[in-house]
C-alpha cells in the first residue's frame, strides 16, 4: 500500500482516484469544489483534504489532473500548492494535458526542491478512465517513473517512459495530430455515405473490418451516424489541445496544414454552442448550416 493523494476529481480524475483505492492504496484528494471531494471520500474510503498542499502532505505518490497550464500552476505553486506540501523524495505524476514548457518549468522547480517530477498525460477519454485502461505517455527520470508506475498501473493498460520531463506531452501532442485529421475523413465519410443513400451502419461493418478500421471508427462511428455528441471528450479541450501543438509546431519547425484546418472546423463547432459536445460532432458541421 502506497500513501497517495489525487487532485483534480473531474470527469478524468474522479475514476482514476477510484481504481487507486480500490487497489488498496492509501488516497488523499483535493478538488477545488469540495463538494466533490467529499462525495469521493464518502464513496471510496479516503479522506478529502481542503488544499492541494495538505492533500500532498506524507504522500509518496501525489497525482494531478485539472484542465491547462494555468490551472495546474494554480495548484502546484504558492503557499497551498502541491510543491510546498509533498515530503523530500517523493514524486508529482501530472496527468493534466498541458505545454511541455509547463511541465518543464515545473520539474526544475520540484528537483530544486528535492522533488520528482512525471508528465504523464493520458488517452482512452472517460471509459478508459472509468474501466482503468488508460494510456499513460511519461516524461522523466527512469528512477521516479519506476517508483510513480505502480500507482499509474491501477487505472492503466499501458505506462510508458518515452524520455526526459516534456516527453510525456510531446507524445501527447502526436496523439491530438494523428486523431484531428481522422476524424475528420470520418466524418467527410460517413456525410457522403448518408448522401449516397447508404445504409450507413452495414457500411461500417464492412469497412471497419478493412483498412479504414480505427478507434474513432470503432468507437465513434455509430453515434456520428445517430447524431449523438452530447458525451466523450469535449471540443473545447480538443482546441485546448491543438492550441498546445500550434505553439510546440512554432518552437521546432514542424508543418501542419491538415491539423490547422481542422481546428478551425471545431471552432465552426463550438459557434453552434458545441463547446461540450463530442469531437465527433465535426461531422454537424456538414450536415447543418
Ligand atoms: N475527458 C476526456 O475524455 C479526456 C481525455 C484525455 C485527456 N483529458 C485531459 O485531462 C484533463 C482533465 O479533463 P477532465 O475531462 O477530467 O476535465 P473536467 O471534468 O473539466 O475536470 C477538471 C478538473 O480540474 C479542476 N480544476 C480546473 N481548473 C482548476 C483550477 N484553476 N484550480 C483547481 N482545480 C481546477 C476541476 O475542479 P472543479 O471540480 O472545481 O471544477 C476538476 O476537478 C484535461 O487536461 C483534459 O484535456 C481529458
């Protein structure tokens, strides 16, 4: 058992700090409406804390998950962030999709305080996190790493090291460019279908067996032909996120034309009020004006 703390209990945070006390681990959680907190405590045994730093205080392993870079450095800095509260050795995993400069900043800030630091952003959206079969893309020391996985394992399928802190954000990155533009041929896809006259779903079944098979499509598909977005993983953090490549493609030079493209789609999405709906939902802006 593993003295931990959790802070951050959204729609990511709340299961991920579940399945660690589930597993038997020792958890402690903030969140900044701690209604929340309390109802976790209440459902999964642990005790709620009302700073992130007393939270962090006696723990060997403290995670985080909160929405972008201001919102982490508001509970990891100052007088009641996570930093001042966590004990000489022990180490931050931040599994908050944010820059890799803020995740950079905030582990040369943790090694001079004697702290270690892990970039840990994930994949697998809500399910992955309710079910425990996230992905878990790390940047930072192989010592912390092996020290921090145990825990991660609890709501994880796969943890992987990819190198220094930033890493972990960096591999983040790749995955938002892979899945922009896909789902968009999704979406251009299942709107020509629909069009054509197709019975959409026997189409998926068939291609969806072929080279044309993904995530997006296995996961996502059916509701797209529904017309249901109101679920998954929300517009506005998909533009959050692309906002983080846009600035990281200006540091080193990489082009994305196609990844460019598509964030201006989703703001088409977000001016007809999808800012929560699903990033599927770019297929709306096909079939509505
Ligand atoms: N949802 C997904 O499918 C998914 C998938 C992969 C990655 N992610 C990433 O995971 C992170 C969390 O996503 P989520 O869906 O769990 O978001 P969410 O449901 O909106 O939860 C955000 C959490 O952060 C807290 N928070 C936000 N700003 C804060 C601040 N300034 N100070 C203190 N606490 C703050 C919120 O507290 P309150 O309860 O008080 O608002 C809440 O606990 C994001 O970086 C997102 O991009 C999400």
């Amino acid at each position: 058992m593993t003295k931990t703390a959790f802070i951050g209990l959204g729609v990511m945070g709340y299961p991920m700090a579940g399945h660690m006390a589930a597993k038997g681990h020792d958890v402690t959680v903030y969140n900044r409406t701690e209604a929340k907190a309390k109802k976790w405590a209440e459902e999964h045994g642990g005790s709620a804390a009302a700073t992130p730093a007393k939270a962090a205080e006696g723990a060997d392993v403290v995670c985080a998950c909160v929405g972008n870079d201001d919102d982490l450095r508001s509970v990891v800095y100052g007088d009641d962030g996570i930093l001042v509260g966590m004990k000489d050795g022990a180490v931050f995993v931040d599994h908050t999709t944010a820059s890799a400069d803020v995740a950079r900043e905030i582990g040369e800030k943790a090694a001079g305080m004697g702290l270690r630091f892990i970039d840990a952003p994930v994949s697998g959206g809500q399910a992955g996190a309710e079910n425990g079969v996230l992905t878990v893309m790390c940047g930072g020391d192989e010592g912390a790493f092996n020290d921090a996985q145990p825990v991660m394992d609890c709501y994880a399928q796969a943890v992987t090291l990819l190198g220094p802190v930033g890493s972990g954000q960096l591999c983040k990155m790749v995955n938002q460019i892979c899945i922009a533009g896909l789902v968009q041929g999704l979406a251009e896809g299942i709107n020509f279908g629909t069009k054509a006259g197709l019975d959409m779903n026997k189409v998926v079944d068939v291609i969806s067996k072929g080279a044309a098979q993904s995530w997006q499509m296995d996961n996502r598909a059916r509701t797209m032909i529904k017309d249901e977005f109101e679920f998954g993983f929300a517009v506005d953090w998909m533009r959050k996120d692309l906002g983080i490549c846009f600035q990281e493609a200006r540091n080193n030079g990489a082009r994305l034309p196609v990844t460019a493209l598509v964030d201006q789609f989703y703001s088409g999405v977000q001016a007809k009020g999808g800012n929560r709906w699903d990033t599927s939902s770019l297929l709306r802006n096909l079939t509505q004006d």
